[in-house]
C-alpha cells in the first residue's frame, strides 16, 4: 500500500483494532500481490480479527496462496475464502491457531479443499469417515499427509466452536484408531506371512481409550496375540510382536512429513520388561495373579480399537470382571492416593506451577478421582463403567456419589483445562503440557479460548481460578468424600463431625466411607418414629457390621432390608426389643452373598431371626417341611403355582440354614461360636437335604396331581444318590437321583413309562423356571448307563441290569443311595434290591479294588480344573472331600456285610463305624474326619461368601477373608488359615495313601 501517511496512519490503526500485534507486517502482507485483488475487502479483515492470532492466520494465508501451483488455483481458494463463510472461518481459524498445520497447507496447497464440505455428516465425523479419508495411503509419509488432512477437520469444528472440548476428543481418539488401522494394515502388506500366522487385536489405554485424546499425546496401547489357523503359538506370537513393532514404527518414526504420535505400549504386564504381545490366557494369568492396582486403574479405559476387534473384545470381556473387583484389593484406597502424590512429587519445581496436566488443580486431580470413585462404586453400579473422565463424572453425580453442584464446576474446571491443553499443543502440534510463559503464546491462547478484552490477565485469572476449583473439590472428594454427609445423624444432639464420622468409618474397615455414611443419613435423618428407633440401633450394629470382612455390605444390605420392611410394624421393633435379632441380622448381613440375597427376595424371613433363644433358627424336621409344602400343593390352582409354593418355602429355608450356619461361625453374645465343627457341617447337610426331599416331594405331587389327579398310573419314586442319599448336600449342590417306577395293576408297561418320563421332564422343568427363587438342579447322571441310559426304568428294569451288567463304579455309587420322595415302599424294595450290590457277602476281590483305585486316579486327572491349586481344591485335592469319601467307601465295599454299622449313606457315621470296628485307628479316622469337615466347610464358606459354588478358596482378597472369618480366622490373617488347610489335607492324604492306595 502506497498510500498517503494518513491512510496508512488509518490502516494501522485498523489492524490494531482488529487485534494484530504486528500492523507494520500485517499491512506488508496485504500489500503482497496475492491478496491485491481482496485488500481492501472488510469482510477479510473481519475474519483475521476473529482468529486467535490475526498475525499467524494473515501470514498462513498469504504461504498458501503462494503455495498455490496457478493463478486459476490462487483465485479459487480467495473466491472461496472471502464468499463462503464457512471455509473462512475454518480456514483462518486453522491458520490463526496452529503455525504448524499452516505449514502442512503450504507444504499440501490442495489440501484446503479439505475444509471446504460442511454437510451435517462433517460435523460429528467418527472412525468411518477417518478410514475413507486414510484409504488411499500406501507407506508412512502419505499416512502422515492423510492423517494431517484429516487433523485440519478437526482443528477447524475446533477453534470455530462446531464442536466443544469432550467431541472434539472423542474425534481425536476417532481419528487415532482409523490411523492405527492403516499403520497395521501397512505393516501387515510387508509381511503378510506374519498376518497370516497371528490374530493381532490392539487395545487402545489411555486417552485414547477413554475416547478423550489430545492433539499431541501418546497413544498407549497393549497388544493381544493369538495363533491362527493352527499355527504354532511360539511362531505366532513372534509374528505378532513383528508387525505390532512395526505398526509403531509407521507411527512414531519421523520422516519428511515428521511423526504421528509417539505409540507406547509400557502400560502392558511387567512394563518394558514383558513381552510386547502376549495372548488372553497369558494377559489373565498376569492379572490375576501379579498385576498392581494402578493396572487396574489403566484397565478402566481399554478399548479394542485395531485389527482382530473380536479378541479385542474377548481381552475387555476377560478383564472387565477383574477391574471392578480392583477396589476389594487391600490398601485399594490407599494405593490409589499414594500414587497420586508420587506423580505430583516427580513433576520438576520449575514446572509445578505451570504444569496443566500433573500439576496440583490439574487435569489428573480430576481423572485421579474421578477413577477411584468409578473403581469404589463401580462394582455394583454398572452406569459409572465409562473410559471418558466427563462421561464417568456426570454418571457419579447422577448415581448420588458426587454431589450435584461439585460434578458441575468440576465439569467446568475439566473443559477450561482441557480446551486450554489442546490450544497450546495445536499451535505446534508437540506434546506439551506446560502453560507457555511468553506473553504472545499467552495472548493468543487467551484469545482462542473467546477471552477478548485482556487475553493474558483474563486467560491467567480463568486458569488459576479454575485449578483452585479442581484442588479444592479434588480434596474433598478424594481425601474427605464424607463431609456433609450425615449432617443430621442425631438432630438437637451433639454430634461427630463430618471428619471425625469418616475417621470413625475408615477406623472401623469400611472401605467407602462416603457411601456408607450416606446410607447411615438415609436411615437415621428425620424426626420420624423410625429414625429414631434407627438412630439407637445404628452404633451397635456399626461395630457388628466391622467385625466382618464386609462392613460396606453389611450396612448396605441392612438399608435394602429396612427400605423394604421400614414401614413394616414390627420389623423395627423386633431388633429394637430383641437382641439376638439385631446380631443376628448384622451377622448375616455382612457374611458374604448368599444369605442376604436369599433374604432380599422375601425380605419378612428376618422376622425368623427373632427367637431370643436362637429356636428361630433351629432347620425343621422332613416331615414338617413335607407337610407344609404339600399342604401349599394342595392350595395351589395348578402345578405351576404349587411348585412356585414350594420353592418358595426352599428359599425361606435355605436363608433359615444359611442363617444358623453363619450365627454358629462368628458367634454373637447371646450364642458362643459352635465349638464343633462337625456339628455345623451336618446341620446344614442334613437341613438342606431334608428340604431338598420336601421340595421333590411336592413338586412330584403337583405334577401328578395336575396331570393325572390322586394316582398316578405307576408307582413313582425318587431315590436320593451321592450327597443327596448321604444327607451331606451343601448350599450350591445340584440334587443327584435314580427314578424308579412300578405299573399299578392293569396298567400296561408302555402307558407307566410314558407317565414316568412326562413326571420326570415337568419336575425338572419346573424346578428350574426362572423366578426370584433359586432353582433346584435335578441330575440323574448316576443311573445305569449314565447319559446314555433311560431317564427313569422299573424296578425289574433296574434288577435285570444289575444283576447283568452292573460296573464297579455303580456299585460304589449306590452306597449313597437312600429313598427320598414318592412311593415309600417301591423305595424301601428298591434298597432291598441293591443291598447286596453294595454290600456284597464276600467283600470286593482284589481286581475290583484295582478298578476302584484306577478310576479315582482318573477322576482326579480329568475332572481338577486347569490352573488350580490341587492342594487347595477342597473336593478334588489330595487330602479333599474325594480322598476321605472314597477311603470310606472302599472299606464299607469290603466290610459292610460283617459291620453292620458301615450300612450308612453318611460318610461320618461310616468313618466312627470302621473306627469302632477296628479298621481305622483312632488316630487316622480323627485325622480323616476333620479334613473331611473342614473341606466341607471351606465349600460352604465360598458358596456363602461368594453366591455360587465353588470348590476353592477365592482368590479376591476380601472374599477370602470373609472366608477366613467363617472359618474362625481373624483380619489379616488368612495366610494363617491356607496354610492350616495344607497341613489338614497333608495329613489326611497320608492316611489315604496307607488306607485307600495301602494294604486293605
């Protein structure tokens, strides 16, 4: 412009207004001939002004134009800038933002166009899109022209406001998995003898699987190998961890057209120190066994993103469940903490201050804390399970775990930090996350942020006040979560502060205080009859809920069971006038899964707690289960509803057993702990096969009653085998059994066996329909040719086959045999019929005892799960429930028809019968019998603790201290009792060795 001095004074002072730095320059460029023909344009000089710095966007431009290969070209991109908004702002926007995309345009001057499409589809692109916009790549320099090409879209919804801070990194991380794509992809052309050798699955970790990545970061990952095709495993997975090296190479190597991004794979098992790729089995076994709970943590936002995406998913579906239970590990809490604080103490002090990322106020104060709550709550609460920090948080203040107003300005304080982290590493699109010092780069980011009037001081005050925000709120839901909490634990009264309440609580091992004391305020805040009555009842049942391995579920429990019953009259009542009850309850509570979860579905059974003199809970005999569920039966409109009827009372009982069995264990003040083991151990045998029979005997009448009226047209009976027949089954058994039948006169064979096998199919099925009730599992797999045989056959149908064909094994079966429900004397002639099956005159010769011996030795090989511990497998282990029982029933096969007191279902009694008959020592039947309780204990204990059956000790270690507390072992202190168990089944097995595999 060779202007006058006035217009150029003019024009200065324009550019000024406009928000240049530099209007000497800024005039220089307009000037240059690529930009004669819209100098004058206002609408440019609008649009400069709008940018973050109008000096880099003016120059940026300018580099384009003269990018430009023809004048036809250079007119196109300024009749396109100055005519169509939506490219302006993109465009300058990109260019006033980041010098280092600016010179991606000058170095691809076509690459423009890609601003151009502003279709509703280009607003919210996802990895589809990126994958079409990388399809054509064919080495690592066009990926990195592609992937910049791409990035220019996202920069541009970015800084012009399109998108805010959360989608924009989602679309990073988008962006991200479709580049990792092409990079494997690349890297499998090279080597397609390697993919062919391997499944590859790559996990993306970090920001990238949270789906909240930056412009510069890292991309970790871990990588999952599997054989393919049948391929050798060893050769696979070298094949594997040489395309994933390779696939990081593509990435981070810098060529002509720079790097990518860094891809780290460090988070993986052992760090640097393991194997780049390991497959699923290898990954778990790590978990599970070696991993620290910051690998837990990591684990939260693992995302398969590339290559075999169906391992991917097998990989998060494998680990999900370990993650959740990371917060049950000891010193969960903390670990977390400490490891927050050892970041904080690495960052340099010259960097403390200025470090948006690790800083104190920074953004890992926010995702710290926002993943110990996910991992605290997490466990139960599905909905907080997300890898995104500010998805995770809205779920934490929607779930009540953070409160509503500190989720907000925590949301605030996150995308100011985050938005501020992303401009600053877009303006050279390094990795950095240090607030520059020089006053430019701060004007210009305080600029990009809308912050107009005094970009520095306003862009330093936001800062500032949005990490004292974070600091502030990162402590009080970090170290204090409690607080306000329970402002109103005792109205008019005074009271424990908030922090002497969470000291209280963390002195008392509850693991989430902050949740426990919010169930504490919905129990006891108000001035109604029924908080008061809590509020007397809540310190003592705290300190009974602490002398558990579970106090949170304990008292958490206890809220469900009083929401449930609260406006029940007597609920509150019984525990406030009854002792025994409130101990009882508290006890049964917080023992583990089983009995609180049978208690939630008819939550009136606590009222069978109430008996001062424990009579409550006292199992009832067969016949008074038998007469109250038939009796239901008989009330009932059809099978359906009498079976429902029946179970219903099972469920009743199971938690009245449960009950008993638990109280026995920890004791309470008004009952000691049982000091006989045995004597738990057969109560709960007895009681639960008692009711097993009871619920057999009136499904059996429900059906036939429906089917067939009063009779049916075959004597019907059910005869109890294994546990069952021995009155030892356990909370978790399924019920073993033979069908036997008789056809009543007149009725032909075809017609009684077609009414058998309809009785025996409805009974099953209806004891296993889905309900709030749990199901009974009917398995019939013992009867003559196992699987392969007749469901149900007559009783000459059974004494044909045994007397022709009957195996050694089934003779040994039927030592457990015992009539449980039907037709008592078809029952009584089919025992008739098999006593000399098990009892044979003359002993077992030695070949059969050979065959016995062979097939334990099988059973044991085939059956013990790979991976376990034999020594600690309760059923199958040396020394287990497997060893004692056979031991026993090889010396009832050999000796029965001389001992009659050998004629016995029940191992114990078998074992003090061969004692007293002298075929045991005093010493070995003392050391059979006890490892034989205790294995059974250690079963019951897990099905208790855990809600399912299981034969070895947990290996969760809240779990195995709840199964510790069961057991009689005290906090800390289940090393102590592992170690018992060994000794126990050590010298159990050594007698088994003399007796069973020895000389009888």
């Amino acid at each position: 412009m060779t202007s006058a001095p006035g217009r150029r004074s003019s024009t200065f002072t324009r550019l000024l207004r406009h928000g240049f730095t530099d209007p000497s320059d800024a005039e220089r460029f307009l000037d240059s001939p690529e930009l004669a023909p819209v100098r004058n344009d206002p609408v440019l000089l609008d649009a400069l002004g709008g940018t973050a710095d109008p000096d880099l966007a003016l120059h940026g431009l300018v580099r384009l134009l003269e990018a430009q290969e023809t004048a036809t070209a250079r007119q196109e991109l300024l009749d396109t800038v100055i005519a169509a908004k939506p490219l302006r702002d993109r465009l300058l926007g990109v260019l006033g933002a980041s010098a280092a995309l600016a010179d991606h345009l000058a170095r691809h001057p076509r690459d423009w166009q890609a601003l151009v499409t502003y279709e509703p589809r280009d607003l919210h692109p996802g990895v589809e899109e990126f994958e079409r916009g990388l399809a054509d790549v064919t080495d690592p320099v066009s990926l990195r022209v592609a992937y910049r090409r791409c990035l220019l879209s996202i920069a541009a919804r970015d800084v012009c406001g399109t998108v805010d801070v959360s989608q924009t990194a989602a679309e990073l991380a988008d962006l991200a998995t479709a580049t990792l794509r092409a990079a494997l992809a690349l890297a499998e052309a090279d080597a397609p003898e390697d993919a062919a050798l391997c499944r590859l699955a790559v996990i993306a970790m970090g920001k990238c699987g949270g789906h909240e990545l930056n412009y510069v970061s890292d991309v970790d990952v871990i990588f999952v190998g599997e054989a393919a095709g049948g391929a050798d495993e060893d050769k696979a997975l070298r094949a594997a961890t040489r395309l994933a090296s390779h696939m990081m190479r593509i990435c981070s190597e810098t060529t002509v057209e720079g790097s990518i991004w860094p891809v780290d794979a460090n988070l993986r098992p052992e760090g640097r120190n393991g194997p780049l790729v390991r497959t699923l089995a290898s990954h778990l076994a790590y978990y599970q066994r070696w991993a620290k709970t910051w690998e837990f943590q990591a684990l939260l936002k693992a995302r398969p993103v590339a290559g075999d995406l169906a391992l991917g998913e097998e990989y998060t579906a494998a680990l999900r469940p370990l993650v959740w239970k990371a917060a049950e590990r000891e010193n969960f809490v903390a670990d977390v903490q400490e490891m927050r604080r050892r970041v904080v103490a690495n960052i340099p002090a010259a960097e403390v201050d200025r470090q948006l990322k690790l800083g104190p106020g920074g953004l890992r104060d926010v995702e710290f804390a926002v993943q110990l709550l996910q991992l605290v709550h997490g466990r139960a609460d599905a909905s907080l399970r997300s890898g995104t920090t500010l998805d995770a948080l809205k779920a934490l203040a929607a779930g009540g775990y953070v409160g509503r107003a500190d989720a907000a300005q925590l949301d605030e304080a996150y995308r100011f930090l985050r938005s501020l982290e992303h401009r600053i590493q877009l303006h050279r699109l390094r990795r950095t996350h240090l607030v520059p010092e020089d006053e430019a780069d701060l004007r210009r980011l305080g600029r990009s942020l809308g912050l107009r009037t005094d970009p520095v001081a306003e862009l330093t005050r936001e800062w500032r006040r949005h990490t004292t925000v974070v600091r502030r709120l990162h402590e009080k839901l970090f170290y204090r979560p409690l607080l306000d909490a329970v402002a109103a634990l005792a109205p008019g009264e005074a009271r424990l502060s908030a922090e002497a309440a969470r000291e209280r609580m963390v002195a008392l091992g509850y693991a989430d205080p902050a949740a426990a004391l919010r169930h504490l305020e919905a129990l006891a805040s108000g001035v109604t009859r029924k908080a008061a009555i809590q509020r007397t009842l809540l310190p003592v049942l705290l300190g009974w809920f602490a002398d558990s391995a579970d106090p949170d579920a304990g008292l958490l429990n206890f809220r469900k069971v009083s929401d449930a019953l609260g406006k029940t009259p007597w609920y509150l009542r019984l525990l406030r006038d009854e002792g025994a009850a409130a101990e009882n309850l508290a006890r049964v509570l917080s023992a583990g899964r089983l009995a609180p979860d049978l208690l939630m579905r008819a939550p009136e059974a606590v009222a069978l707690l109430g008996d001062g003199d424990g009579g409550g809970l006292t199992p009832r005999s067969r016949a008074a289960l038998e007469q109250e569920v038939l009796a239901a039966v008989r009330r009932a409109d059809n099978a359906v509803q009498g079976v429902t009827a029946a179970r219903g009372v099972r469920r009743r009982e199971l938690f009245r057993t449960a009950a008993a069995d638990i109280v026995g264990s920890y004791g309470t003040e008004s009952q000691p702990v049982e000091a006989d083991q045995g004597a738990l151990v057969d109560m709960v045998g007895g009681a639960v096969s008692d009711l097993t029979a009871a619920t057999l005997a009136g499904t059996l009448r429900a059906v036939v009653r429906e089917g067939w009226g009063d009779t049916l047209p075959t004597r019907f009976a059910v005869i109890g085998m294994g546990r069952f027949g021995g009155h030892e089954l356990g909370y978790g058994s399924d019920a073993d059994v033979l069908f036997v039948h008789e056809p009543r006169e007149g009725v032909g064979e075809r017609e009684a066996s077609e009414a058998a096998n309809k009785v025996v199919a409805e009974m099953r099925r209806l004891l296993q329909v889905p309900s709030a009730d749990p199901p009974l599992l009917v398995d019939a797999d013992l009867r003559p040719e196992g699987k392969s045989g007749p469901l149900v056959r007559t009783l000459g149908s059974y004494e044909a086959y045994y007397r022709r064909w009957a195996l050694t094994w089934e003779r040994h079966a039927l030592l457990r045999a015992e009539p449980v429900a039907g037709d008592e004397n078809l029952g009584r002639r089919f025992m008739e019929l098999i006593d000399p099956l098990r009892y044979p005159a003359g002993g077992l010769d030695e070949d059969a005892v050979r065959e016995i011996r062979r097939l334990k030795a099988r059973m044991e090989a085939e059956r013990l799960p790979r991976g376990a511990d034999p020594k600690l497998h309760a059923k199958l282990g040396p020394g287990g429930l497997s060893d004692v029982e056979w031991t026993v029933q090889l010396l009832q096969l050999r000796h029965a028809a001389q001992v009659p007191g050998l004629r016995t279902t029940r191992t114990r009694e078998a074992l003090a019968a061969a004692r007293e008959a002298g075929l045991v020592s005093e010493e070995d039947a003392e050391i059979l019998d006890e490892a034989w309780v205790l294995a059974t204990r250690v079963r019951n204990a897990v099905m208790l603790v855990r809600g399912r059956a299981g034969d070895t000790f947990p290996t969760v270690p809240r779990e195995l201290a709840a199964v510790g507390r069961y057991l009689g072992y005290g906090p800390g202190h289940a090393g102590d009792m592992l170690d018992a168990y060994r000794r126990t089944a050590r010298r159990a097995r050594g007698v088994v060795e003399e007796l069973f595999y020895g000389g009888l």
